[in-house]
C-alpha cells in the first residue's frame, strides 16, 4: 500500500515476533519522523549484535566472549549445573540471586509438533560437561509447561542412573498472586508440594 | 542484565512504540538466532528509508518523489481534498476506494495538552492550495476523537466563510459491530445521523 521503502519496512518489521502488521506500521512511521540519530542507534545495535554475540562454549549463553560471564566467574561453584531452555531464563534466574552454580543453555525444549527432538538440543555438550565427574548436583528449571515437563522428564531419566542429584523447580502458587485466580493445575501441584510448617 | 551488544539491542528497540521490555527482550532474541541475511534486509529497509523517504510537497504524505503517488495521479480530481492527520490515514482512506480526490496531510491533530497548536500543523499548506480556487469540496477525515474534532471544527471555521463545500465524515455504528456494545456517544451518533429509507 506504501511507496518503495516505508512498505519494505513495514514488511520487514512485521516479520518480528509479536509484531503485527499494525505495529509494523506504528513503528515505521515512528522511525520516518525521529532524528536520523535514533535510527543510526538501532542500525548498529543490529549489526553489533550479529557480529559480536555468539554463544558461550560451555554453556551455550549469549555472550561476547569465547565462555560467558557465568562460566568465567571463579567464584561460582562448578558442582552445580542448572538446565534451561534459553539464555532469557539464564537472566530470570540470575535475578533472584538465589544460584550461585553454572548454567547449561539447551537452546529450547523437546516438542514433537515443532519437530524438536533431544539431538536438536544441547544434551550431548550437557552429558561432555557431567562426563567429569565434577558435578554431583543438576537442576532441571526448564518451563513448567508441556514441553518444559516432558525435556525434564526426559533429562532426568538419563541423568538418574549417573548418580547425579537431580531436581525440578517447585510448582504453586505466584508469590502476589490471588488464590481464587490460580489455575486448577498450579493449584494441584500446590497442594501436591505442600510443605509442612513446624511448631 | 546481558552482555554488551544484546542489552544494547534490547534497550534500542524498547525505545519503539508499542515494544515493552519483554516484547524488546524477545525480539532480539530472535533476531540473535535467525540467519545474519534477515537481519540484514531489516537494517537496509531501515537505512533506506530514513536516506529515500521524505513528505510530498504538496500534501505532506510519505513519497519517495517530490510529490506522492496521489499527487501524482492525473487521474484523481483536483476539486476535492480531503484532510487526513496522518499519512496512515490516507492509506486507510484509499483502501476503501471510496475516493478519488487528492489529499492534505496535517501531520497531527490539535492537541493544547501535547502543546501541538493549529501552527504546529500543515494548515497554512492547505490555505496555499486552496488559494488557486480550483478546489471547491473539503472532506474534513480527522480522527473521531477529541482532537481530531477540535482540528475538524477549527479548519471547517476557517474554510467556510472561502466558500467551500465542507463535509466531515459520517460518525455511527461500525459496520459487522454489535449495537448493544456501542458506546452511548457513538450510538448517540447513530440516531442523528439516521437516514431516512424511501419507500
């Protein structure tokens, strides 16, 4: 519908993720009325990105380095490896400043229907980082979500028999969260993981 | 939270409107991930329209010429104009194919609160093409919202006592809408501006 250029934007920028077509276009004309400066920002952030981020040897989190921020840092333990699905739950998780061990980044999870098996993830670099006998203790915090489930299930299974302590991240209840609003399988799994309270 | 280059590329696009810090996050992951070519066609959309894209001369819409495409059309009327406040909207307008005039973009609405005022807007641009007489029907296509009304009630002030047929357009129920979920003003609307069906 648009001249040349704003159209090839418009198209370009619909093509992101959760960005529709009437966003694409919000956005474009945002960009044809800034400063010039702006745009140049977003130019170079692009090409920075793609040029310099590449992902950790070890662990597989964005990084700029050779090995991430993670698993150069000698003061964190390296009896403890943490699995996620994507470098995003990395920085969800270094928030809560409750880990301090290692990570393993699998690049996504089990889902048949999007024909993700286990050989699509990074399971082989996680079994080369065990085979050293230094980790005694792996956390499976992939989403708590069908895919999620079933990659931990399948991990667990193979890592058991290791030796290895393995756990889950707890379901329940969102701390802040209404009761009455919880859907009924959080709700189960919550009273499923009830914990008692001593005297 | 992130290296160097992803913060930077999330913090970048957080600036756009409509993207929020997780939409950012989200879409620089993806852009992380794709093939480097996409990432490349969307920073030569984004060069190309801040070098190619200007405003027409004539009615202030988005052209990669000295004039627009419509401007540019001998074929369209030169009698009526019709005043849009966004280059959006003339898209908007020319996917009904419900007109065949040309355009005046204003480039807003008048907004005392944003501190926009009838200057900050192409009206003396309109007043030049109206001084050669050759037009002699404004359709007022400002948006239906408080501001667009003021600029509408303002310029049809302005434009009346030239001598000129003057038309906003038509307010009332959206057409595929559900009456019972029509806001009272717009169904207010409706009932004044009913038409009478002829037997």
């Amino acid at each position: 519908m648009y001249e040349g250029a704003v159209q090839d934007l418009i198209d370009e920028l619909g093509r992101l993720p959760g960005v529709g077509p009437k966003s694409a276009q919000r956005i474009a004309f945002h960009l044809l009325a800034v400063d010039p400066v702006e745009v140049r920002r977003l130019v170079d952030a692009l090409t920075e990105v793609k040029a310099r981020v590449r992902f950790c040897d070890v662990c597989g989190n964005v990084t700029q380095e050779e090995t991430c921020r993670v698993c150069r840092d000698p003061r964190r333990s390296t009896t403890v490896i943490c699995v996620v699905e994507e470098p995003k739950d990395v920085v969800a998780i270094e928030r809560t400043r409750e880990f301090r061990g290692k990570y393993h980044v699998l690049g996504g999870a089990i889902n048949p229907i999007a024909g993700v098996g286990p050989d699509d993830l990074r399971i082989k670099e996680l079994l080369t980082r065990l085979a050293s006998g230094e980790v005694t203790e792996v956390i499976l915090a992939t989403d708590p979500n069908v895919e999620g489930e079933a990659t931990s299930t399948y991990l667990a299974r193979m890592l058991l028999p290791m030796g290895l302590t393995v756990s889950r991240l707890a379901s329940g209840l969102p701390v802040g969260g209404d009761l009455e609003y919880a859907d009924e399988v959080t709700l189960g799994r919550a009273f499923e993981g009830r914990r008692r309270i001593n005297a």
